[in-house]
C-alpha cells in the first residue's frame, strides 16, 4: 500500500513587528516563520499601520539602521505580503491599544494566525478565529499538521 505524504494547507498570517525585528537582526524561529512566507508557504497580510510601526522601531539609533536599509526591508516586506485596508477598528483588543492594528488585520484578512512576541497579543491566546500565538508554537502547530 503506497503512503501519501499530507500536504499542508497554506496559512494565512499575520506578524507583529517583533517578529519581523527578530527574524532580521537575530533569525531563530521568527526567521523561519518569515521563510515559510517567502518559500509560499504561508500567506502574510500587512496593513500601512503595521508596516509604519516596523519602520520605526528599526530606524530606531539601537539598530544602527540608515534609512536606506529601513526603506529597502519594507519594500521587500511589502513584495512579499498582501496590503489591506482594515475594515473596521478593534475597541476590546489587546490591553496595548497599540496593538489592536494587528487584529484590524487578521480580522479583516480572516487569517488563521496572528505570529507575535508581545506579551498583550500573546495573553489573548485567540481573537474570534484567530489564534494568537509564538513563533515558536507556529512552527511546532504546522510540523505537527503534516504528520
């Protein structure tokens, strides 16, 4: 009897700015999140406002980034995610309001995962049918998916 290899569904995701930040300058598991989206893999929605905070936190003097660079890694995030316009604003998100732009998001995209490092978001474990989790919990959910 011949055994099939399952094939995984691809995810639709969205990543907080931690995520992006770490996977640039560290790598480690947000990395590896972030090359599941650029093998096609999974799916990645991104909105003005969450590509506008990325901005800033890494054209902060912390991470001896000209302008230059910040431009060139946003317009490479942008090449490789959806940009949408939310559809309507998130009141009883994440305790951070500043973070609610990410579930504007997932909502909006009706994504399958919100991949952060922000203990707000992660405290959420899930908004509607958006799971809310680690990177590190990502990558171990998809491995066991295709087992």
């Amino acid at each position: 009897m011949m055994k099939y290899k399952s094939i995984e569904k691809q995810m639709k995701i969205v990543l907080d700015a931690n995520i992006f930040i770490s996977a640039f300058f560290w790598g480690g598991n947000p990395r590896l999140v972030l090359e599941r989206v650029i093998s096609g893999k999974d799916e990645l929605y991104v909105t003005k406002e969450i590509l506008d905070e990325i901005e800033s936190v890494m054209g902060r003097p912390k991470f001896h980034m000209n302008k230059e660079k910040v431009d060139y890694l946003i317009s490479s995030i942008e090449e490789i995610a959806n940009k949408i316009v939310p559809k309507r604003k998130v009141i009883n998100g994440s305790r951070d309001k500043t973070d609610n732009k990410y579930i504007e998001c997932a909502i909006t995209a009706n994504v399958d995962y919100i991949v952060s490092g922000d203990v707000h978001l992660l405290e959420l474990k899930k908004y509607k049918n958006v799971k809310i989790v680690t990177a590190k919990d990502y990558l171990e959910n998809r491995e066991q998916s295709t087992k």
